[in-house]
C-alpha cells in the first residue's frame, strides 16, 4: 500500500465508498427529492380530502362537458408526455442526440399544451366568479382555496419541469450533460404526472356534478 | 447484439402499452364518477384506481423495478411512514379526523 493509496483509505474514505443503492448520486438526490415532493403534495391533498369529505354541503360544480371532458384531455396529454420523454431517455442511451432532442422538445410543447389548458380551465371559471375565497354558486367558499391551490401547485411544477428539460436539452445538445441528466429530468417530469393522477380523481372527478 | 436504431423500439412498445392500460384506468375513473355512488365509495373507489395508476407508472415509467429493492423498499416505506403519521397521530390529524364523516 502506498502513501496516496492510505491517505484515501485513512482520510478520504467517503469519497471512495459505494454508493449503498448503486445509483449515482444525482440520480438518488432527484429520488430523494420526489419522496419530499410526495410528502407536499400528500399533505395538500389530504388536507383537501379531509375538507371535502367532511363538508356536507359541499358544492359539485363540474360538469361532464366542457370540465371533466378537458381534464381527460390534459391526462391524455400528460400521460402522453411521460411516454415521449421515455422516447427521449431511449435516444440518448443510444447516443442519438438529435432525436433525443427531437422528443424532448415534443415532451416540453405537451407540457405547453397541458399548461394552456389549464390556465384556460382557470380563466373560465375565474370569469364565472370563482375566486379563492368566493363561491358564485352558494355553499363553502373553501371551494375555491382548494381547487386553485392544489391545481395551482401542480401546473407550478409542470412549468418548472418544461424550464428543466430546456435546460437539459440545451446543455445535452452542447455536450455539457449526459444521458444521466436526461433521466434525472424525466423522473422529475414522470412525478409530476403520477402527481396528477391523483388530482384529477380527487379534485375533478369528486366534484363532477 | 441489435442495432442503435432499432435497440430501444420493443421498450417503445411496451411504453405504448401501459400508455393504453393507464388510459383505461382513467376511463374506469370516469365511468365510476357517473355511478351514483356515495361520496365514500366514490371516493374509494377513485382512490383505489389512483394507486394502481400511480404504482405502475412508478414501477415502469420511473423504472423502479429495475432498481435495487433496497431503494424501492427505503422510498415506499419513508413516505408510506410519514403519511401515515401525519394523517393519524399529529395532532393536527386528530383534529382533522373530527370532521370526518364515518364510512361505517
């Protein structure tokens, strides 16, 4: 054993320890991430839950179509866009960088379109009167509080995931990141559609009319 | 060995497919809401749908399965604990139980 060889074992072992998951790092920081992030978004939708639940006259103000009609086709595009950024992460491990590209942009303009319908979503009902503490149709003001804040915190993290995967795409496409990058941001975008497919039964679905 | 090309193509396909399972679990979803159930069983049943949905999207889309057991196992049971803790035993979670109408 020589001198560089001790001075690892005796003053830098933790550099050279295993990772105890065999991941790298990044890749058990964004897990460890999504687990603090499931925790956020398990308390606003329990709190929600509790609220809904226990409110007898709570209000159901949804209907069949335009409301729920428009919620399948933002699951239908969200979903979508899990499958293009699977696309994407299948490109790079085959180093196929403009078509990695290629479905990275596809995966960002579906979170646009998920985005747009949804603000859309927004505007319609803000121009019927709904307002976080305002109820136009009588009944619990905290209707609104809910649905704009759990709704609201999610579109915030598809916004945030659109941001993230233009920056992984620029950088990828420049060479200053890896086909680990590319995985990182779609476990990101992945959570954020497991996310949704538990808003969209509990806030629309339970208050279809 | 295939060729780069055509190497990722049986994973596109199998991505499609749970695509379409997912899609018809929110189908169910939907076909549920109009069921005239009770809050509760609405409620249940949606929730229910939501965790077999979310389970496979984890384990296939975020390529769980294809990790250690310890990971899956640390993760599942970190935040299986601390949602349980927080809806059960804070004391906040207690107050909030007393408006919880009771399923039987």
């Amino acid at each position: 054993v020589n001198e560089s060889e001790m001075t690892i074992r005796m003053g830098h072992e933790a550099w050279s320890e295993e990772s105890p998951y065999r991941i790298p790092s990044r890749k058990l920081a964004i897990w460890l991430f999504i687990l603090s992030d499931a925790v956020t978004f398990g308390s606003v939708l329990f709190a929600y839950g509790y609220v809904r639940v226990g409110t007898a006259a709570w209000v159901r103000p949804f209907d069949f179509s335009p409301t729920i009609v428009n919620g399948m086709v933002m699951t239908l595009i969200l979903l979508s866009s899990s499958v293009t950024m699977l696309a994407a992460f299948e490109r790079a491990k085959n180093k196929d960088k403009s078509r990695c590209i290629l479905w990275l942009a596809v995966t960002m303009v579906l979170g646009l379109l998920f985005a747009a319908l949804h603000i859309r979503e927004w505007l319609r009902m803000i121009g019927d009167g709904w307002r976080l503490f305002q109820n136009p149709v009588g009944g619990p003001a905290l209707f609104g509080a809910t649905f704009f804040s759990v709704t609201g915190l999610h579109l915030m993290h598809v916004l945030a995931g659109v941001v993230a995967i233009a920056v992984v795409a620029v950088k990828y496409n420049r060479a200053r990141m890896d086909t680990g990058h590319v995985e990182i941001v779609g476990l990101y975008w992945h959570f954020v559609d497991v996310v949704w497919m538990f808003v969209f039964p509990l806030v629309y679905l339970m208050n279809a009319k | 060995m295939a060729p780069a090309e055509t190497r990722g193509v049986p994973a596109m396909k199998s991505y499609g497919a749970i695509l379409v399972g997912l899609l018809c679990i929110v189908g169910i979803e939907v076909f549920s809401t109009y069921r005239h159930m009770s809050t509760h069983q609405l409620l249940l049943a949606l929730l229910i749908c939501a965790f077999v949905e979310a389970g496979i999207a984890v384990m296939y889309f975020m390529h769980l399965k294809d990790e250690r057991p310890s990971l899956l196992w640390s993760l599942i049971l970190a935040l299986a604990f601390v949602l349980f803790m927080m809806d059960h035993i804070w004391p906040d979670a207690l107050r909030l139980a007393n408006l919880r109408v009771i399923f039987w």
